[in-house]
C-alpha cells in the first residue's frame, strides 16, 4: 500500500498538484533536515539548502523519472544537492566530494536520550560508540535506525548494493556489540 501511496503522491506531484507537494514537503521534510544537519553541521545552512532542494524538485518536475518509493530519491537528491552547495562555500579547502559517498554523521546524545538517568548514562557510552564507527557504517546505522529507511532504500541512498549494506549494518552491530562487551570488562 506504501509503494502505491508514493507512487500515486510522486505522479500527482509531477502533474502540478500543489496538494501532493505539500504532502511530500510535510511527510519528509522532518527527516531530510536531521539528515542535512548530521552532513552540514549548519542548522541555517541546512534550512536554506533544503527549501531550495524542495523548490527544486517542483520547478523541475515535469522533468522527474516515475518512482515506485520516495524516499531513497529525495535522500540521495538532497545529499548530493547540500554537498554541492557546500562545496561551492568551501573555497578556503575545497574537497572532491565526487568521490566521497559517505558523510560522517556524528551522533548526540540527545538523539538518544530516553526519560530515565541510567537510560542516559548509557546513551552517553552509545553516542561514543557509535561516534567510532566508520562514515559508511555511521550512516547506514543512521539511515536505519534514526530515519527508519529499509535496507533497499539505503542502499540507493549511499550508492552500494543491497548485501553491502546488510553487511555494513551487521558490521556496525558487531563492532558495537564488542565494544560494550569490552567497556563491561573494565567495571568493577
């Protein structure tokens, strides 16, 4: 039903409806500037490029392939879209982020924070965890769990098959896992 619902909303976004770009802009926006933000690090450089990216999409959508699913084009779009326009404001360093498909997300703790002290002890040891795992691993984790992306959505998003991002998401919890059994060790 997703898949028809993206598929119906993408199609009536492409003929004109202002109504379907509303729903696209409320349903995804949320999500693209916690994406934009973890890659910029810039909260008004991330407001900025992700309105703009949004008035993009509509000014050019007679010009958009069909998609059975959103998500992976809008994140990927947006990815490329706010490294370009960071690029373009690097002028003191500039980076070939052609060659760079991977940005490196760093973690807070208040993504993870939950109502209870010790539930936020170990949030604190996780966001360091996680702070130490490679850019690929980093993203896919948080293209999953903070984004709630499926593994065929991250993998057109990060520009790798299916099975590397399995890989690369079991890697990330087996890493992660041997680090805590590590920090266990360790207390008395």
């Amino acid at each position: 039903m997703e898949k028809l619902t993206d598929k119906y909303l993408w199609k009536s976004l492409k003929e004109g409806d202002l109504k379907a770009f509303s729903v696209l802009f409320e349903t995804y926006y949320s999500n693209l500037h916690s994406y934009g933000l973890k890659i910029s690090k810039d909260e008004a450089l991330t407001e900025d490029t992700l309105q703009d990216f949004f008035m993009y999409v509509y000014e050019h959508r007679e010009n958009l392939s069909d998609l059975d699913t959103i998500a992976p084009y809008l994140f990927t779009s947006y990815k490329r879209f706010l490294l370009k326009v960071i690029k373009k404001n690097e002028k003191v360093k500039p980076t070939d982020f052609s060659n760079e498909n991977f940005v490196d997300i760093q973690f807070t703790a208040e993504e993870l924070i939950t109502n209870q002290e010790v539930e936020s002890f170990k949030n604190k040891n996780l966001t360091q965890l996680l702070n130490k795992l490679p850019k690929r691993q980093k993203e896919a984790v948080y293209l999953k769990y903070y984004s709630g992306l499926k593994a065929k959505e991250i993998s057109e998003i990060m520009g790798i098959n299916y099975q590397s991002v399995v890989n690369t998401l079991h890697k990330a919890i087996k890493n992660l896992k041997e680090e805590i059994s590590i920090i266990k060790l360790f207390k008395f």
